[in-house]
C-alpha cells in the first residue's frame, strides 16, 4: 500500500511539476500505480484508476486556467490510455496462477487442509502442508492436478460443480476422496467461490481420522475407568453450589455407600455438617483463585476413624466457563498410622542412644581408677610389699581390667556405628603408608612378620580413619590366630571397578561351619585364644561395619591348619 501511494504521489507532484510542453511522456507514470492496484488490490483497482485520473485531469484543467498551453486531444489520449492498462492488467490478474500466489500465505499459513482451485479446469493451483499429507502428495506435486482426480465417484464431481456454479458455496458435504496411493478416504468437503480471484477454496476435513481419534478417546476413556476401578481413591465432581456430578469409589460398598444415590445431592448427606461446611469453603477457595487446593479430612465411616487426603481443582466447559470442580480423595489412614510407628521407633532409637552412653559411662567411671590403682601396684609391687603370689593375682585381675574397659570402648563404638550415621570423610589415601601406620600404631610387628607387598603407588578414595581401623582389625586378627612361625602378608589388586585388599596368614585357619560366623558381634571361635589374647570378639565386627559403609564388603577364604585370606572390596567410587 505504501509503495502504490508513493508511485501516485510522485505521478501527481511530476504532472504538476514538469513543463506542458515536456509531458508528452511524463504521464506514462501513472501507468505504474494503476498496474499495481490491478495486481495487488482488484477489488480496489478501478477506484484507484479512476482518482488517478481525476487527479490528472485537474492538474491539466488547473495549467490550462493558468494560461499554460495544454493539448486537450493528448489529454484525452492519457485518459484513455490509463483505462486501457487498468481493463488490460484487470483480465490478465483474472489468470488462475496470478489469483493464487496472492491467495497462496492465506492457504499455506492455515492449519487446515485447504487448497484452490481453477473454476474452468478444476486443477489445483495452490494446497496447504495438511491438506498434502493428507492425499499422500507433497504440497508442490498437487499444483497442476485436477481436483476431478480426487473424487471417487462422477456424481459427487458433478454435484460439486452445479452447487459452486449455482450458489458459490458448498458446505459439509460428505465425499469420497482418493489419496495418492488408491486408499479411499472419507471427507467432509466446504468449497466458497472467490469471486474478485476467480478461485474456488476448498476445505478438507478427514473424517475417517477424527472417527479414529474418537476410538482411541474412547478407548483411552475406558483405560482410564478400568484404572479408577482398579484404585482405592475417591474420585468425584461438584458444581459451583457443591451438589456432587459424579462419584467413584471401588469401596464404597464395603461401608454401605451407594454412588448412584449420592449423585445429585449436595456433599452434606456423605459428610457431617462441619466437614461439608469445611469442603465449601475450599470450593468457594477454588473458585475464586483458580488454584488447585489440597486438604485433610478425618471422617469417621463405619464405626472406623479415617484420614482422607483430598485434592480438588477447577475445571472448565466447553465454552470455557467455569463448570465445576474435580476432586480426588485418598486413605491415608494407613499411612498415617505408618508415619506414628516411625517417629516412635525414631524415639525408641534416641532412648537406646541415650542408654548406650549412659551405660558406657557407667562402665568407664568405676574401671577407670581400678586400672589405674592395679597399674600402679604391679608396676612397684615392693613399694607395697606385695609377695609374689599376690603379685601375680594382681596382674591377673589388671589383664582382665583391661580387657573389661577394652570390651567397654568397643561395645561403644559398634552401637555407634549400628545406630548412628557415620559421615566419611572421602580424599585420596596413599594405601601403602596407610597399611604400614596401621600395622606400627597396633605393634602387630612385634608378635608376628608383617609383609607389607603393597606397591607405593597405590592411591584409593576413602576416609583414611575407617579404613585404617578395618585393616587393623584384619591384620589383628590374622596376628591373634597365627601359629609359628607367625607370618601375616598384605597384598592388593584392583578391577575395572574395585580396589582389593587382601590379608593373609598361615595361622590355625576357620572351619567352614563357623565362617559366616565370624562377623558377628561378640563371636570369639577359641576360648584359648580368648584368654591369652584377650579378644572381645568385636574387631571383625567393627572392621565389616566400616567397609560397608564404603559400599564394599569382607570375603574370607580359608584352610583349617594352612591359613586365612581376609579380602577387602572397596569401589574406585565411593
């Protein structure tokens, strides 16, 4: 528009501008505008034409008036000529292909299956993507074919053609269409002349798919019933007012509820009225806000007091007002139930803690200064003038202390680990100086030969403090039930995934019948290894407690009489 104004400004401003005696050829311009609105805007075209040249006529009037010479017979030639372009550029626009590529954004933009076609010849000049797809083309091969081609049947050709010739439209009439491949396809066809295009404009709509589309909804629609009959939740719809639409409950029988005569009443004749009064209100809540709301109900159904968690939300008819709220209702009376149980173990759990510490410092208190007083003595028994049988009764009672507090810290430190959340500290650990600190710190080299086969540049991810009480748990172990000569070997190996730590002894070995045993708390196999070595029976326990908390794991393989191999597994990702 703006660029056909600009062209009849300049036409008009050049007439009046330019000399009379120069403008035998300077109104040819206005031949430019007039094409243009011919081309672009048809049904506008001859009103522009006809400003033009009453404007152009003027200007000549005006010169003349002013005492230019102006020719009258040119005059009326340019007059002439000017209807001469726009009748000329008006017949040629009328061409089929020229009214389409007009027409062409409207029908390619559109998301139905729509196309144009010539009146005289029926081909198809232009057709939008959905429309293609529909018949099997792609939208620039059906450009050329004849509509005629799609029809299954000539009377529903014919009929098509008397309508449109007649009235000019065709609505919703059901046809037979062939698609490109020969499959037949049942379509409700709208059809509208464009008079100032000279086109006609077809609308296509696929009726056998929308019949497949409202199977799979009705299937979908079944699925979805089947699904709410399978559930133990509530599902019901209100109206503004709360009068209930709909209710479903697979278990409504069981507490004497009838869905059928609930329906059409208001929500006071399920709940009392407090809790009716409680579920308009969040109605009412919905309503205004057109936000979902949640809340609880406790219901009493049966002589049974029930928890019901309830969810409601609006919805929306088809015209898009509000019609009413949709609601799901479930029982979580179990639940409930569930959570209680679980904060009154949790509560227990605080107690035992609390009672373990109590009782290690219980124990602690009194053993402390009786180990301390017994150490004192036997470590300057003539101080005290104690004989040598006293002597040695004394340091018999101070091993069994010992031992006591020993058993004491590591009953402590096993409820700690049972009932507590240990966090691991997880860096990078030289396995190597980690095995040989552990092995120096417990003096394990003193009763037997300790063979560190470790390489140096071995480095796993764990938390050094829990791994180094594991490998001296294992290493412990493999001293206290060694046998000469006394050799314990640490060895290790990886995979794609794992880190093993392998201990090995030539000791007495653990039958088979025992050695699932082995790890459980206060197992000790040989009460004479009990009494010379002092065991409590909790390392193994304590070392298993501190791999798995790594994700690892301890595997024991063994030979009564040759040895044991203790394996720790330890991922490369902890």
């Amino acid at each position: 528009m703006i660029v056909l104004v600009s062209f009849s400004a300049v036409s008009l401003m050049l007439t009046a501008a330019t000399p009379v005696s120069a403008q035998v050829f300077c109104p040819l311009i206005y031949c430019i505008p007039i094409i243009l609105a011919a081309l672009w805007f048809p049904r506008q075209a001859f009103r522009a034409t006809a400003l033009l040249v009453a404007g152009f006529v003027i200007i000549r009037v005006h010169l003349s008036a002013l005492g230019f010479a102006v020719d009258p017979v040119m005059t009326g030639l340019h007059t002439m000529i000017f209807f001469w372009v726009f009748g000329a550029t008006t017949l040629f626009s009328q061409d089929a292909h020229l009214a389409a590529s007009r027409c062409r954004r409207i029908v390619e933009d559109t998301r139905d299956a729509r196309f144009l076609c010539d009146p005289e010849t029926l081909r198809v000049v232009c057709a939008s993507r959905k429309c293609a797809d529909m018949l099997g083309y792609a939208p620039r091969e059906l450009v050329g074919i004849p509509a005629e081609a799609f029809w299954a049947d000539e009377s529903g050709k014919i009929r098509f053609i008397e309508e449109m010739k007649r009235e000019g439209y065709v609505g919703n009439v059901e046809m037979t269409f062939y698609a490109q491949n020969g499959d037949a396809r049942r379509v409700l066809l709208s059809c509208r002349a464009l008079a100032p295009e000279n086109l006609f404009e077809c609308t296509v709509v696929d009726t056998g798919r929308l019949l497949g589309e409202n199977d799979e909804l009705v299937r979908s629609n079944g699925r979805l019933m089947e699904l709410i009959r399978q559930t133990n939740d509530i599902f019901f719809m209100q109206d503004a007012a709360g009068c209930i639409l709909h209710f479903s409950w697979v278990r409504a029988p069981e507490y004497g509820i009838s869905p059928e005569e609930i329906v059409g009443k208001g929500v006071d004749t399920l709940l009392p009225a407090d809790l009716a009064a409680q579920n308009m209100e969040q109605i009412r809540k919905v309503i205004a806000e057109q936000k979902n709301a949640c809340y609880d109900l406790d219901l009493e159904i049966a002589g049974a007091r029930h928890t019901f968690s309830v969810t409601i939300a609006p919805y929306n008819g088809v015209d898009g007002a509000f019609a009413g709220i949709v609601g799901s209702a479930r029982d979580t009376t179990e639940v409930r139930r569930q959570r209680l149980a679980c904060r009154q173990l949790s509560w227990e759990v605080e107690q035992w803690k609390e009672l373990v510490t109590r009782l290690a410092h219980e124990l602690r208190t009194p053993l402390q200064p009786l180990v301390g007083y017994l150490r004192m003595i036997v470590e300057d028994p003539g101080y005290y003038g104690l004989t040598k049988d006293t002597e040695a009764a004394l340091r018999t009672c101070l091993e069994c202390a010992d031992q006591e507090q020993a058993v004491v810290e590591r009953v402590v430190e096993l409820s700690l680990l049972t009932m507590d959340y240990v966090d691991l500290t997880v860096q990078d650990v030289p396995l190597r100086e980690l095995v040989d600190t552990a092995v120096s710190e417990g003096g394990y080299e003193h009763s037997a030969r300790i063979c560190n086969e470790i390489p140096d540049n071995v480095h796993i991810l764990g938390d050094p403090d829990r791994l180094s009480m594991a490998v001296a748990g294992l290493v412990s172990n493999a001293v206290k039930y060694n046998e000469p000569p006394e050799k314990v070997w640490i060895r290790y190996t990886r995979s794609n995934e794992n880190h093993y730590i392998m201990v090995c002894d030539n000791g007495i070995g653990i039958p088979g019948d025992i050695i699932e045993s082995i790890f459980e708390p206060f197992y000790i196999g040989d009460a004479r290894q009990d009494r010379e070595g002092g065991s409590t029976g909790l390392g193994l326990s304590i070392a298993n407690k501190y791999v798995l908390l790594h994700g690892g794991d301890i595997t024991v393989t063994s030979e009564v009489g040759e040895g044991s191999t203790f394996t720790i597994r330890i991922p490369r990702e902890v």
